[in-house]
C-alpha cells in the first residue's frame, strides 16, 4: 500500500504529471523581465506586510519588496551559519532595543560571526530602517551572517560578514485567551546551541507543528533530567499554590528579553502583597503540571495564559488573575515604560 504523501509531494507531482514532457522550465532573458514579474506577484497583495529592509549587501535600505533578497551563496542560507534577534515596535517606538542588540551580539559572538560594524552602527542602522518604513506597529528583525562567498563550510572564503534587518507590519496586541500545550517529542537542543539565537530553528519548527497537529498552541520542552525548559520560541512560566512565580533556570535555554524584563517589574506585584515571591528553579514534569497558573512569556504576546497542558487542566483551567496581571505589568511597560525601554523613532 502506498504511504500516505504530503501536500507538497502532491503538489509537484501534479506539475509533472499534469504537463507531462511538454513541462519546461522557464529562463529569464533579463533582470528587467524577472524585476516585472516580481513586481507583478507584489501588486497582488493587498497590503504589503514588509515595509522597508536593510542590507549591508547592498549597503542601504531597500523599500521595494521585490528587492529584498539575500544571497544564496551566504552561508547563513545554506549552513545556518547566522544569528537573529527580534525587537518590537509598539506606537512608534522601539522596546527594548538595546537589551536585544545584546543579546544579539552575544549570540554572534559564540557562533563566531563578526560584525561588520560596530554596535553604534548597527543600533543607528535599525532606528533608521524603522524610521523608513513610517510602521507604528511590528516587529524588527534582524540578521547577522557569516556572509557571502562560497558554498563550502568554512567561512574562510566570506570576504565580509552580512548584516541584514526587515520591518514587519503587525497587529499584535495583549493575548488574553488561555492557550493549550503538550510536550514535546522533538528533542530539544543542547545547551550551547540554545542559549544563542542562531537561525538553526528546525527542532523549533516541528515542535509548533506537531503541537499544531495536536490542536495544541504550542510544545513544552522538558531537559534529559526531566526539568521544564522552554516553548519553541517562548518562555514558560508558573505560578504555584503559595503565589510564587517559579521560572526554569536559564542554563540550558534562551535567556528571554520579555521574561527578564518580568523579572525586574514582579516586585510591584509583591509590594502590593499579590505575589509571595519568584524564584528561578529546576521544576519536574509533575510539579508544573499541579501548578495553579501557567503562561508563556515572549516579546509580541507579552503573556500568554496556558489553560490546558496534554489534555490537562492547569489549575482550575481558566486563564489566571495572576498571569494577567503579570501581562499587564510587561503591557503597560511596553506602551507607557521608562525612556530607558522605549526608543522613540524618528519619523520624517
Ligand atoms: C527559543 C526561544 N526561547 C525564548 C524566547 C523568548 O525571548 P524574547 O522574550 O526575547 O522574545 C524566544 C524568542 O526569541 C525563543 O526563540
């Protein structure tokens, strides 16, 4: 019996079939008949969601998106020899830039990337490119690269490194509906290669998915010892039947800019006696599974409730009062925060 085959098997199977010998692949004769035909798939669009691109490649910022493309003899494309980190923009300013510009160059640094330019540069070039792009809300992403050169492993044949940034637009807002979690089977990365934010992303890939084939949100990573870790590209965080907020230890997974910020803002909720306390822990399966109260943590959501874990429910499996007012915490600092958090984009 035939096994059973995927959507895109099908799909280029009905291109050979369907056009049998006849099928021929077509040469552009020019860049001018590829730009139109480019720019053609572009018009179709209602709304363009990338408003503006930098490449040190090109050495600017690039507002026709049928130009934003990267090499494919980089290396970041074909050995994943690249980093990337995401900021967001929210009303028109940048939060937290600075923390993950860090975290960015952090990153590089253990994956062996030099920066083609200095921190201030790269800082001035991202305020830029967002000032371009006239978006008051979405995210910042951005790219360094081993660089162009070759196809080989070895970076020695990239003359430079490559910096690249896109500007997204997206509506996110504040989530607010509990959200259902399993564990996942993909096995999670090693320590060295999660605590840097390199573009090595597919254990993170068919993590959400085999949730999403579970009607689940997203996977819940648990370490060789047994110990929760992290989601595929979130944090996770509990809170348990003493009102503590209990966070696994960051040894083995990706220091998070949101859960860190968290961190520095829960004394409020202490203060006011809604909280006993947080700790960072090693917490089991089983501990986290009888928390009262669960929650991702990441940069867009900033919170998000988990209602539900392998079928089960978290707590009383509603969206927690405490989980909430943790996501107002990290919301109203990121719409009303310190100057220190919040860059304010220079619009022309
Ligand atoms: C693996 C992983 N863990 C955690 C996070 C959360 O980090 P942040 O709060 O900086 O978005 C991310 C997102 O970048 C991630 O990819």
């Amino acid at each position: 019996m035939e096994k059973s085959r995927s959507a895109s098997d099908q799909k280029s199977d009905a291109l050979e079939v369907g056009n049998g010998s006849e099928f021929k692949v077509h040469v552009f004769s020019s860049s001018s008949e590829l730009i139109e035909k480019l720019h053609e798939k572009w018009s179709s669009v209602k709304k363009q969601p990338y408003p503006a691109m930098y490449s040190s490649i090109f050495g600017g910022i690039i507002l026709d998106p049928a130009m934003m493309v990267i090499p494919i003899d980089d290396h970041m494309v074909h050995r994943g020899h690249g980093v990337f980190d995401t900021a967001i923009i929210l009303d028109g300013y940048l939060y937290e830039l600075d923390v993950h510009l860090d975290r960015f160059l952090r990153s590089a640094s253990k994956a062996k990337i030099s920066s083609p330019f200095p921190r201030s540069a790269l800082r001035s070039i991202l305020v830029q490119l967002s000032a371009a792009s006239q978006c008051k809300k979405g995210t910042l992403r951005y790219w360094l690269s081993t660089g162009p050169g070759d196809f080989l492993l070895s970076p020695a044949g990239c003359s430079t490194s490559a910096f690249y940034a896109v500007v997204i637009d997206d509506d996110f807002c504040q989530c607010k509906e509990g959200v259902k979690v399993i564990t996942s089977t993909i096995p999670m990365k090693s320590a060295q290669f999660a605590r840097m934010k390199n573009v090595n992303y597919l254990p993170n890939v068919l993590s959400k998915m085999e949730a999403e084939e579970k009607g689940a949100y997203a996977s819940i990573w648990v370490d060789e010892e047994g110990y929760i870790a992290e989601g595929p590209n979130v944090n996770v965080a509990f809170i348990n039947h003493d009102k503590e907020l209990l966070l696994p230890f960051f040894d083995k997974i990706l220091s998070g800019c949101t859960v860190k910020r968290l961190m520095e803002l829960v004394h409020k909720l202490v203060e006011q006696g809604r909280l006993r306390g947080m700790r960072t822990a090693n917490l089991t399966v089983e501990e986290a599974k009888g928390a009262a109260e669960m929650m991702f943590v990441g940069s867009t959501l900033p919170v998000l409730p988990i209602i539900m874990w392998d079928e089960q429910p978290i707590g009383n499996g509603k969206v927690g009062e405490l989980t909430m007012e943790l996501s107002n915490l990290l919301w109203e600092d990121m719409v009303a925060g310190p100057e220190t958090q919040r860059i304010p984009v220079p619009y022309v």
